[in-house]
C-alpha cells in the first residue's frame, strides 16, 4: 500500500513503546529518508542488512524515558500527492521540527529545499 507510511507507523510505535531498535524493509526511498532523520538528529542510527532481502536496522533516540521524536505525520498519500513550491514549503511547530521534501535532486530537508530554492513533494513531517 504506502511503504513510507508503515516506516513511519513503526517508528512511531517503537518510540511509544520505548523500543531502541526497529526493522524495516529496504528501498531507496526508505534509506535516504532514514539518512535524513539521522543527519536532523532524530535517529541514533541505521544500517542496510542483508544481500538478497535486504532491510533497514534503525536505532530511536531518547533523552530519558522520551523519545527525541514526538511526532510523525505523513503529508503526501498515494490518493493525495501533496506538492510544495519552494517559498509554500511550511514551516513545522516554527522551524523546531522539519518537512521531508522529496525534490530533483534527492530528499532533503524543508529548510535545505527552501535554500536552494526547490519545491516538489511533501512527503512526512517530523517534530
């Protein structure tokens, strides 16, 4: 149905389960989307595993008994293609969260596609 969606079902629901580490299946779309969580800071960290079913080994983060994610939210369905101009990229609780936008040259964050003046797809928002 929706990959993305299930990656970030699990998270959400390891991270209010005080879970340290999920397994989820492997994409592309997937890796870099984790890569960019972890380079924000929201994810400890990650590894590719495996040679023929490959899956993705994420490590949560938390400070305490909390996880440094508080939310997740998917803004783009497959039955709803959200897409963003690079000045209409919003902005997430005021800039402390980030948009993941995937755009021409790759996901990155909202802050680094309203930078280099890139619109495309708003895929999830994180705080």
């Amino acid at each position: 149905m929706d990959p993305i969606a299930d990656m970030l079902t699990s998270i959400r629901n390891a991270n209010q389960a005080l879970k340290s580490e999920i397994i989820v299946p492997h994409s592309q779309i997937k890796e870099s989307a984790v890569r960019l969580l972890k380079d924000e800071g929201y994810l400890e960290a990650f590894n590719v595993e495996g040679d023929v079913k490959r899956c993705i080994r994420i490590r949560l983060k938390f400070q305490g008994r909390k996880g440094v994610i508080s939310g997740l939210q998917r803004l783009s369905k497959p039955g709803l293609r959200l897409y963003s101009s690079a000045s209409e990229i919003p902005l997430v609780l005021g800039g402390m969260g980030i948009a993941v936008v995937s755009t021409s040259q790759g996901l990155m964050s909202g802050h680094e596609a309203r930078r280099r003046n890139l619109g495309g797809e708003l895929l999830f928002k994180v705080w």
